[in-house]
C-alpha cells in the first residue's frame, strides 16, 4: 500500500519484535527516507522501578537494559544519541547511580557455555538455602541439581471425588 508523504510528517506505526508489539515513530526527512524513534504518549510520566525498592538486583537491571534494547531496536542513527541521553537523565531521576546506568549502556556479552554434560542429575527437595548450597557444591562436581516441591499435606489426603 502506497501512502502520498508530506514533508517533516509523523506516523505512529505498529512493529513486532517477538511476540510482542511495540509503538514507534515514523518521519519523513528531508531527502524523503523515513527517520525511527521511540514513540512516547503524553501521558507517559516516566517513572521505572525505584533502585531502592526490594526487588532482585537482576529485574531492576532488567528494567534500565530493556529501555536500552527498544532504544536500539528502535531509533535510527540521529535519533539514538538524543534517546541515550534522554533514558540517562531518566534514570538519575529515578533513583539509580552512573554505575547501575553505565553497565546497562554498554552491550552484553555473550557468556559461553562449555558443552560438558552432567554425570548425574540429583533431585533435591526446594528449601530456601539449602538448595542453592547443594546445588553449587554438587556442580563442582560435574552433577546436575533439580528442585522438587515438598509434599503438601493435600497429597496425604484422599482426594474428595473419590471420598
């Protein structure tokens, strides 16, 4: 579908990544090829997850990173600087640190993952440390470590269709 353009015009377009579908915009240079950038509405007041709050390190990370991904999935070359530092001062106004912003800017490296296979696998029951401490002394150790659930009273019991 062809649409007539007009110069320094803005569309709000749709575009999937995924699953998912996120909003951007669309404008028309000057030399007639079209510009990206992340569409915001109005309303939008930009407030993220407070550094403070007692969520796990990894998901406020996650937070700053994922707003640094859809800037780079999203902007074209002008655009991007101008996003970079809008998310920056964004941040520092929420709360978080030039470090915490800092490690979310730069790219992720990939880790490689050696293509040794478990001798063993263990199944341990889910206790809150326990676990994790068996599971780290067991993987030095070349053995897989897999949480199971406790058995719940409700499994002792008959069931009631059959009561």
């Amino acid at each position: 579908m062809f649409f007539w353009l007009f110069p320094r015009r803005h569309y709000v377009i749709w575009r999937r990544f995924g699953t998912m579908y996120q909003f951007h915009l669309q404008r028309l240079e000057v030399d007639c090829s079209l510009g990206h950038k992340v569409y915001r509405k109005p309303t939008h007041t930009n407030r993220y997850l407070h550094p403070l709050s007692h969520h796990h390190p990894a998901h406020k990370h996650s937070v700053l990173s994922s707003r640094v991904h859809r800037a780079h999935a999203l902007c074209d070359h002008e655009s991007l600087s101008q996003e970079l530092d809008f998310l920056t001062t964004t941040f520092k106004q929420n709360g978080y640190n030039d470090h915490q912003i800092q490690r979310a800017m730069k790219p992720s490296r990939q880790i490689l993952v050696p293509d040794n296979k478990p001798t063993a696998t263990a199944f341990i029951p889910y206790t809150n440390n326990t676990y994790g401490r068996l599971s780290r002394m067991l993987a030095k150790y070349n053995i897989k470590s897999v949480a199971i659930s406790h058995r719940k009273i409700a499994s002792y019991l008959p069931s009631v269709k059959t009561a």
